[in-house]
C-alpha cells in the first residue's frame, strides 16, 4: 500500500495463519499462493516501521500506529504456514463382537474433529483399506456407523479410515474389528462312573452334552487318558448325535493294577475348545452269591442214574454268566452241570448212609466264590426224630405279651415224609394254659399274660416228639419268668445274635436293640445282668454289642452253643428294662478228625471169601455241627485194589488174596474226611495160609493127583496084558518061546529061582542093578521043557514078582 502524505516507501509485514481471512478497517488482505500483492521496497530512505504479528485466529483485528501520517504506502507479506491436520476423536480402537451379531446392528461410530474449525463442515472420512477382506461389515461416511451387513467371520479385521479437510491434510487411524466365537461348551461334565473289573463286552458308561451357541458343528474326542492308553473309547451313541464315553471290549481291568482312569474330553467348532475330564472308578469284582444254597434235599434211594435231583442257582452282582462246580469229592454219587442241575451219578442201591454232602461253588468269569454245603437225606430209611435244641432253659420277661414267639423246637428226623405227632406234660399244670405250641410252626408263644408276682416263677414243659416208629423225649424246656421295670421299654421282646465260635476280643454282630424313653432326653446304657456268670461276653454300653473275653469254643461241650443273656437298659433316671438276648454260636469247623489208634493191623486167611469184612476203623471229630463232624471214608493208597470201605468204617475183602498165602504183609492207607479236613491212617493186613487141611483143597494136588490116576490106570492095563500074553503064549515081547528071557541079559539066571527058594540056609541081598540077587545058590535038577524034553537053558518062573522086578529094573532105567 502507499502513503501518499509521505513521499517514502513504508512496508508493513503481517504474518497470519493459513487459511485465515484477514479484514480491519486499514488493512485488506488474501492470501494466494504466488507471490505478494504489494512487494517490499528499500530505499535510500529508512522509513519503514516493520510489525511482526504472530499467529491470530479468524476475525482478528490488528491497528497500526505509525508517525507517518501522509503518502502511506502498505505492504503486507505473510508467512503462512501449514494448516492443522484434523483427526479422529475415538480412534485408534478395538472392539469386540460375536460372530453371531444381527446383520444391521451398528458395531461402531466413528468421531473426528479439526483445530481448524471453520474446516470442521468440510471433513470427509472414508475407508481406504479392509485387511483381511470381506468382513460383511459397512461404513456410512456420513454418520461414521460401522454396521453389520452379513453374518460375521471369525477373526480380527483391521479396517483403515482416513479423515480429509478441504486442503487435503488428512490423518489416518486404525479400527480393530475382534469377530469372537462361543466356544463349545461340556455341559455335564467332569463327572464319573464306576466299571466292574470283570467287564469284558464294549460297555456304554456315560453320554457327553456339548452345546455350541453359535450353532457350530462340534467334534469331540478322547485325545488323553491317565495312564495312557487307557481301554476306553468315545464315539457316537447309536441313532444320535451325542458322543458317548465307552469301555473297550476285552479291557482287562484290574482293581489291583489300576482302580482309577482319568479321560481328557477335547471338544472343538474348529475355532476354540473346551477340555473336561471324566473319571472311571475300577471296581472289585465280587463273587456270585448262591441264592439256594447251603440248602438240604431230599433223595429216595430208588432215583434213577442220571435224575436231576437238585438245580443250584446264584446270581453275580456285575450280571456275568455263571457256572458250577464241585470241590474234594472223589468217586461222587452225584455231579452237578455247569448249568447247576445236580444229576445222580451211582446207583444208590446199596447206600446206607442217611445223609451225604457235597461241596460247590460258582465261577462268574473271573472270581470263585466259596463253597457251600448242598445236603442229600434219603429216605427210605426210617431214622429217629430229635429234639436238636432240648434240653435247654430260657430266661424270658414277665412283659412278653400274649403271642410273643419265646422258643422254636428243633426237630430233625431226615425222614421227611414222616408225620409225627407231639406229647406234652407241663409243671406246674397251669404251664398248658400260659404256652401254646403250634406243632406246624414248632414255635412255643405266649397264652395268657405272665406274672412274675403271682408266685409262679417256672414253668417246665416237656417235649416227645413220635413218627409212628420212633420218638425222642421227654425233653424239658425250663422257663424262667424274670422280673422287669416298666421303663425303658425295648420296641422288641427277644433280640437274638448269630455267629461263629471265634477268638478273644472278636466283636459279634449288632443285636439291634431298640429302647424307647417316654422320659424325654434320656439316654440308655446296655449291661448283662443275667446269663454271663462266667464273664465270657462283654457288651458295649452304648451301642450294646457283644464281645468275646474268651476263646469260644461250643466243641466237645466245652461251651454252649446257645446262651441267653438278660440285658438290661438302664434310662439317666436309674429306671430300667430288661430284654433277653438269645445269641447263637455256630460251630466253626476248627477241628480235623482223630483216628482212634495210631495204626490198625490184623490177619487173613488166604482163602477169605470176597465181601467179607475183616475189621472196622473209626475216626471221631469233635465239631458239633453235623455238617462238620460228620466223617466220610476212602482207601487212599497202597493196595486198594484188594480192600474196600463202608461209610462205617468197615474194611472188607474186595478181590481174593490166594496168590498172598506165604504171610504176606498187605498195606492201605486210609483217609477220613470231614468237610475239607483229612486225617490219614495205615492199615496192615498179614496174608496167613489158606484155613483147611484137607489134601484136595489144594487145586494144585488135584491137579498132579489126576494125573498120577490116570498113568496108574494105563500101567495096569499095560500089565495086564503082559500077563496075559506070558501065560497064554509063554512070552510076552517075542514070539518064540526059547527067548522069553533072555532078552533080559541076566548074568546069574539061577538068582531068579532062589526068590522061590524056602531053604534055611539061602538068603538074599539087594543087588542095585537087577534087584533080587542070591548069596547062596543050591544045585536045581534041570528044566524041563512042555513037551518033555529036558532043557539047557535057565529056567523061567511065571512069577508076577519076577515080572515086578523086571518092571522095576526098566523103571530104573537098568540098560
């Protein structure tokens, strides 16, 4: 500008932002881009007033003081610099949203802003990059809405925005787009289950819920297990879409081994996972339990081989099939199937017995369960009724009301189809009206109500039980009538306790009491006040169960079996109920059976006629229980070939002996049983010659004595005809007569006369060669031939002795 009131130039250089519209009274400016409107001038005159003016905004207003008042000149230069950047308010940013969000739902609104206001309506925003693509997502650059416009893709979008003004300065920001997925979700687990260690079939153990709330589809599986390699396997439950967790087939788990597994469940949509685990407990196989079994049967003794006489059934707590055996039983009259029907497998004829027991137990696949007894009484054979549990006296309250059960008769007879009928005497008498007996049940109850203070305090009632052909009895049942306090009150009359004879400090089974106190907050404590004299038990007061002091032993009658102990609760007010406590003690098979000698030894006779008996061996034992002592026979070993036994004991002959006639010496060894317990013993049996005396007896004199009979009979025949031919003929081997001795070669014929001779001074010896020979000859007139003619040859005697000794001198082979 100039001044025109001074001749000299004068500049005046004003700075204003850029962009900035400069307006006042004195001074008119516009920014441009090229160069200033007015330039700046030097001279030889220095006039110029120079204002620096900093940065000012829109609608500043600057006045200029200057002594120069005339032929004022302007000149503005204006350093502009760069204008501000706008920018967003509100980013950079991450957001987080569900791949399941509305297609339309707004996720996000972009701001922005500029220093430069008046830039402000004039910004534009725009999207220059999506990384990765397509992330079905919109971007309004007039509302800054980031809005959903498809259904999203998991993962994380970066999406790139630039705000712009009017100038082109812009500024870039970045918005994080996290798409998230819902992860699949185990709904039931962890949890657990427990197996049998005796499964053997590929078993369903437990059904896996897997939810997915953005509707995945979801994949499980058994990727670990705890030990590895577990025998377990997930997959598919037939006809659905649910996993299920399953045993393998054939997994041959052990409880001793492994009691536990640990499965990790992995489920995943492909994008994240959920990871539970499910616990397997191994459980201890447990044995099939009999359901029939110890049982008794009844057998008569006409049942055919191969009857079922008996099925034994039992039941496995896992569900296995089962199957059945027998145990120490050699040369059994019986067998069972695996099925458990027990067959006859003897003729029982010849039995004698009235009872005979087996053992079996029962296999499930994997365990054996202990044996039990199945008992065969046979009928046929009339036995004796017993009263097993007579005589016995019972202590019972006076409170035992009208109906109250205070004894069951045992009655054993093995004749099951007998009837039998009982007999009764009482003492006092009015004892037939305090008790009845049910002779169907066997069970004595209460008649009328019992009084301990009307003075009768005992009743004796006495037993006899008949089967139309024996009886058994009398036998006394005492019954003491015991005072009692009306409180406490036990909820039953008689308790009762079963067990085994055991050892000190073994603890019995509960009784059960139960005492009811109309005295509120009172408690009880238990004692034995009766039946314990000699301290062989011992009760908890709390809880009143028994305990052993002793060793209890009902053998032999060392101990009873039955024992009736008063015990009585004592309430906190010292009042007092007594109840009787009937305990039971089994006989527990503790004792083997004893021979009663060492060894047995006696003596036969070779000749000893099969099936005889030769003598009776005897084994006792002392268990009481039948079952228990009842003893059973066998020949074990040596020479069981020629001995057999009875269920008595009684050995007999069982194959002839003859060929031992020389005082042989036979031995057998001898075992008796009693339910699993074996005692043995040796028998010695000492062979003597055969009894008789008589020489035919002997079939081997027979024999040689036959013979000689028949060598005899021919001899005499043969003799017979030599006789015949001599006399007849005058020889006997040759056809002429002069020859008929000759052939004999007698050195001395003459000797032969003189075995006719009577003189008194001839006499002969014994010549070992041909007999008869003389020792004196006489002088004989010569022989004389049948036809008169004398003869020069030595004489012969038709002498049956001369023909003997020749016969005699060929039996000793003379030549």
């Amino acid at each position: 500008m100039y001044d025109r009131d001074k001749q000299e130039d004068t500049t005046l250089i004003l700075t204003f932002p850029t962009d900035i519209y400069v307006e006042s009274g004195d001074l008119i400016g516009w920014y441009t881009e090229s160069s200033g409107v007015i330039p700046y001038e030097t001279g030889i005159y220095d006039n110029n007033i120079v204002v620096s003016i900093g940065d000012v905004t829109v609608g500043y207003n600057y006045s200029l003081s200057t002594p120069f008042v005339n032929d004022r000149v302007y000149a503005i230069a204006s350093t502009v610099r760069e204008g501000d950047t706008p920018d967003f308010t509100n980013l950079p940013a991450s957001i987080d949203v569900y791949d399941d969000t509305p297609i339309g739902m707004t996720l996000y609104t972009v701001s922005f802003t500029d220093a430069n206001i008046e830039d402000i309506p004039t910004l534009s925003v725009t999207v220059y990059s999506v990384n990765p693509s397509r992330p079905n997502v919109a971007f309004d650059t007039a509302t800054g809405e980031l809005t959903t416009t498809g259904l999203l893709s998991y993962g994380t979008f970066t999406i790139r925005l630039r705000v712009n003004d009017r100038c082109n300065n812009n500024n870039r920001r970045e918005l994080i787009l996290n798409v998230l997925n819902y992860p699949p979700v185990i709904g039931n687990l962890p949890a657990s289950c427990d197996l049998s260690e005796v499964v053997t079939l590929e078993t369903f153990l437990y059904e896996v819920t897997v939810s997915d709330a953005s509707g995945d589809q979801v994949t499980c599986a058994l990727n670990n297990t705890s030990p590895a390699g577990a025998p377990f396997l997930l997959k598919y439950v037939s006809g659905t879409s649910s996993y299920g967790i399953y045993s393998q087939s054939s997994p041959n788990l052990d409880f001793a081994t492994v009691p536990l597994y640990t499965l990790t469940i992995f489920c995943t949509d492909g994008i994240t996972t959920d990871v539970e685990t499910f616990t397997v407990h191994v459980t201890k196989n447990s044995p099939a339990i009999f359901s029939n079994l110890p049982a008794n049967v009844s057998v008569p003794l006409t049942t055919p081989l191969g009857t079922v006489v008996y099925t034994v059934r039992a039941t496995d707590p896992e569900g296995s099939s089962v199957s059945y055996s027998m145990i120490t039983c050699r040369s059994c009259w019986f067998s069972i199937a695996s099925s458990g029907e027990v067959i006859v497998a003897t003729s029982l004829l010849t039995k004698t017995s009235t009872t005979y027991n087996i053992d079996i137990r029962v296999y499930d696949g994997s365990t054996h369960s202990l044996s039990y007894t199945l008992t065969f009484i046979f009928t046929g054979i009339n036995t004796q009724p017993v009263l097993d549990n007579l005589p016995r006296t019972l202590n019972i309250p006076e409170s035992l009301a009208i109906g109250a059960e205070v004894f069951t008769l045992v009655m054993i007879d093995p004749d099951v189809t007998d009837t039998h009928s009982y007999v009764f005497s009482y003492s006092p008498a009015s004892a037939a009206t305090a008790f009845t007996f049910d002779t169907t049940t066997r069970r004595l109850t209460v008649a009328t109500t019992l009084n301990y203070e009307s003075g009768v305090t005992q009743y004796t009632i006495s037993f006899t039980v008949d089967d139309g052909h024996l009886s058994d009895g009398p036998q006394d049942l005492i019954i003491n009538i015991l005072d009692v306090n009306d409180a406490p009150v036990f909820q039953k009359s008689i308790y009762s306790v079963t067990d085994l004879e055991r050892n000190t400090n073994h603890v019995l089974p509960d009784p059960g009491f139960v005492v009811t106190d109309e005295d509120p907050g009172d408690t009880v404590s238990y004692t034995i006040t009766s039946g314990n004299s000699l301290g062989r038990f011992k009760m908890d007061p709390l809880t009143g169960i028994l305990t052993f002091t002793v060793n209890y032993d009902v053998d032999d009658s060392n101990m009873p079996q039955f024992v009736d102990l008063i015990v009585t609760a004592t309430d906190s007010g010292d009042m007092t109920a007594t109840v009787l406590l009937q305990v039971t003690l089994v006989d527990n098979n503790d004792n083997s059976p004893v021979w009663e000698q060492d060894s047995y030894e006696t003596i036969i006779a070779a000749d000893m006629t099969i099936g005889s008996s030769i003598l009776q061996v005897r084994a006792t034992d002392i268990d009481v229980e039948y079952n228990n002592n009842n003893i059973f026979y066998t020949i074990y070993s040596g020479s069981t070939e020629y001995f057999g036994i009875k269920d008595n004991g009684e050995i007999y002959l069982l194959k002839s002996v003859s060929i031992y006639g020389n005082y042989t010496e036979l031995y057998v060894d001898i075992r008796a049983t009693s339910t699993n317990r074996h005692v043995y013993v040796t028998l010695k049996v000492i062979v003597n010659p055969a009894t008789s005396d008589d020489f035919f007896d002997d079939t081997g004199n027979v024999a040689w004595f036959s013979v000689c009979i028949v060598v005899g009979v021919v001899a005499v025949i043969v003799f017979s005809v030599m006789l015949y031919r001599y006399f007849r003929y005058g020889y006997v081997f040759a056809n002429k007569t002069e020859t008929s001795v000759e052939h004999l070669n007698l050195e001395n014929t003459d000797s032969r006369n003189d075995v006719l001779s009577q003189g008194d001074n001839n006499t002969t010896t014994e010549d070992p060669v041909r007999g008869i020979s003389p020792s004196n000859t006489p002088n004989r007139p010569p022989t004389t031939l049948r036809d008169g003619t004398p003869s020069t040859e030595p004489p012969r005697y038709n002498s049956p002795v001369m023909l003997q000794d020749v016969t005699s001198a060929t039996e000793k082979n003379i030549p």
